[in-house]
C-alpha cells in the first residue's frame, strides 16, 4: 500500500475538493442571515427581542457541543463519515424553515443545523489540515475559514434579494435544498478519508498529546487559552451582527433588499481576511 503524502500540491483535487463543501456548508447558515429576524417578526408576530434572538443561542449552543465532540467522534467513525453525518442532519434544516408552523419549529431547526456546523465544519478544517501536514496548517485553515465565510456572505445577500422579490418563504430557502444535495454528494461519491494521512504524520511527529484537551486549551496553556479567548470574542461579535443588526436596521425602515447586502458585508470581508 502506498504511503500517503502530505502537502498541498500533492493533494491539490482533494484539498480544493473539501473548500468547495466547506462553502456549501457556510451557506446553509447564510440561510438565516439576512431575514430569520424579520421572518420572527412578520410570520411568527414575536416582537419581544429576546425572543427573536433566541434562535441564535440555540444554535450557538448545539454548535458549541457539536465542535467540543467532534474530534472524537472523528477518530471514532472517521472524517469522511462524520462530514456524511453532519449532512444527513443537516439536510431537514431547509424544508423545516420552509413550512415551519410556528417558532419552536424555527428552534428545532437551529438545533439541526448547529449540529450540521460543528460536525461538518469541523470535519472540512480537520481533513485539510490532515492533506497538508505539520508545515501548512496555517494555509489550510485560511482556506477553509475564507470559503466558508464568503458563502456565507454570498448567500446571506442572495436570500436577501430573493425574499424581496419572491417573500420570505419558501423561495430564498431552496438554496438550502442544493447545499444539502451538493454537500452530501460530492462527500459520498468523491471525498477519500484522510486517516492514512494522519498516521503518516504521527509517524513523523514528536509532539506530545495534550493529556485534557479542553483544560489545556482553555485555562492552562497561555497561547492556546488567549486565543480560544479571542475565539469566544470573535464568535459573539458575530451573533450581534446576525441577530441584531438584522432588526436594527429594520427599525429605522430598511427594505429587506437593504438590509441584506449590508448584512452580507462582514462575513464576507472576514472570509477575504482569511486569505491574508
């Protein structure tokens, strides 16, 4: 059996193979960006704040557990299986934000979906890093970071435009529908797992396994803690912008299709951050 080679260049199909699901996966939250609060507000007649944004904790909680367990559940069944998985729950995401009969089925959707990002976003970031190896992680992250966020911005602008023009349900949801489709078959039929990779640079490498992953990550290692610190930070930035600004500039009259290109600015300039 051949032995497996790390880099870049020589995992060029399969590298740019797994950006390309990654920016599936960053569209189906684009999905929400630009009209779930005003969908609360209009379909649903919430109009306590509290409320409206309470689609974004749930996701943000799901997501959270669901990145916490990935890793070992990668090692468990694989990262190719755990990518399939992270579509398969995924997948009702769109049809319930369709036809949802009312806010709890908007939750339950977070739920799914929050769980379709830590397994699937996860699984992409993971297996770059596993075709690259130790030198060009860095590179492989920004890759993957960038895709993701740029569909996200893409997407969010797109639904935007599409709610305007066809109404918030069902129309700017059948993205969704072809993420889902495009994801979990491109995976299924194209994507090899990377296992062999990660036994070719364990072979390789001399550095210690972190004996409590989250304790060293989080309090007890410097460099890691600050930046699982600067990471939290990021991470609530970005819920503002997904769940108040959406509603702010609803108050003062914005038309949708205003509000969706100004909503699709900052995941789109993070993801072309990404790249420097």
């Amino acid at each position: 059996m051949t032995q497996p080679t790390l880099g870049l260049r020589q995992n060029g199909v399969q590298f740019s193979l797994l950006v390309l699901i990654n920016a599936f996966v960053g569209g189906m939250v684009g999905l929400e960006r630009a009209i779930l609060p005003e969908l609360a507000e209009q379909e649903f007649g919430l109009a306590a704040k509290t409320a409206i944004l309470s689609f974004i904790a749930v996701f943000g909680l799901t997501k959270a557990l669901s990145n916490y367990f990935a890793g070992a559940f990668a090692n468990r069944v694989g990262r190719k299986n755990l990518l399939l998985i992270g579509w398969v729950v995924g997948a009702p995401v769109p049809l319930m934000l369709m036809f949802a009969p009312s806010w709890g089925w908007v939750l339950a959707a977070n739920v799914l979906l929050g769980i379709n990002q830590g397994l699937a976003w996860s699984s992409t970031v993971v297996m770059k890093i596993d075709l690259v190896g130790e030198k060009q992680r860095g590179l492989a992250m920004g890759f993957n970071e960038s895709a993701g966020y740029l569909a996200v911005g893409v997407v969010a602008f797109l639904t935007g435009w599409l709610a305007s023009e066809y109404g918030l349900r069902p129309v700017p949801f059948y993205l969704g529908i072809g993420f889902v489709v495009a994801g979990f078959f491109s995976t299924l039929l194209f994507v090899k797992d990377t296992a062999g990779h990660v036994q070719a640079e364990t072979k390789s490498s001399t550095r210690p396994l972190l004996s409590n992953i989250f304790r060293e990550t989080t309090f007890k290692h410097p460099n890691l803690g600050s930046i699982t610190q600067a990471g939290l930070i990021n991470n609530l930035n970005d819920g503002m912008i997904w769940g108040i600004f959406p509603l702010l500039l609803a108050s003062k009259g914005f038309s949708i299709q205003e509000i969706a290109p100004l909503v699709a600015i900052y995941p789109a300039v993070w993801g072309l951050g990404q790249l420097f």
